[in-house]
C-alpha cells in the first residue's frame, strides 16, 4: 500500500523530470558556434540591433540567446539558416510568434542595464 507521503514524493520527482526540456544536438552545436560567430564579430540583436552584452549573466536582458526565426512550434528547424542571435528580453517577447507578428508595442526596448 503506498501511503500519501510516498505518492507526494513520487509525483515531485516526475515533475522535475517533466521540467527538464529535451535540446537536439544539432541545435545545441549551432548555438555554440552561433555565439562564437556573434561573439568573435560584435554582432547585433538580430531583432533591436542593439549591441548584445556577451558578458552578462544568462538571465539578464541583454545576454546573449539564439532564437528559432520560424518558432519549432511553427515547424521551425534547428538548422543555422533558421536560428539568429538576440537578446533574451527580445527573444522572450517575440516567445513563439514568428518576426513578422511581433507587435511594434511589444518589442523590449533594452537600455544598459541589465538587472
Ligand atoms: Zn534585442
């Protein structure tokens, strides 16, 4: 008999199973040499133009990511022709919409902070 206790714990642990998201390899290697590329040119946000702060913490604002162009929700590949550099604020506001329908409003408009 599994008691109430055991069946908490037990659900707890599938829930941090379900939190961790599965990233194809070829999309984790694209990211590496994306970064190296914006990186190594002083790339800007593909969606701002504004520089990107390559030394900010990953959760800050202006911190590098690489956005999907056409969202894998949409189909969208992991392959470089679909991937761009962009700051975190701006890839989070476009989230799964495509660059198109991204509204004028909602677009980050990122200063030097970061925090
Ligand atoms: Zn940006």
């Amino acid at each position: 008999m599994v008691s109430v206790g055991e069946c908490s714990a037990r659900a707890e642990t599938y829930g941090d199973l379900r939190l961790k998201r599965y990233v194809s390899p070829l999309y984790r290697k694209n990211r590496r040499v994306l970064r190296r590329m914006y990186e190594a040119n002083l790339l800007p946000c593909a969606y701002c133009g504004l520089p990107i702060d390559f030394s900010a913490p990953p959760d800050a604002p202006l911190s590098f990511t690489v956005d999907h162009v056409i969202p894998v929700a949409a189909g969208g590949s992991d392959m470089m022709d679909n991937l761009v550099g962009a700051h975190k604020a701006c890839n989070r506001a476009k989230s799964d919409h495509l660059a198109t329908q991204v509204k004028e409003s909602t677009r980050v408009k990122p200063t030097k902070r970061w925090w």
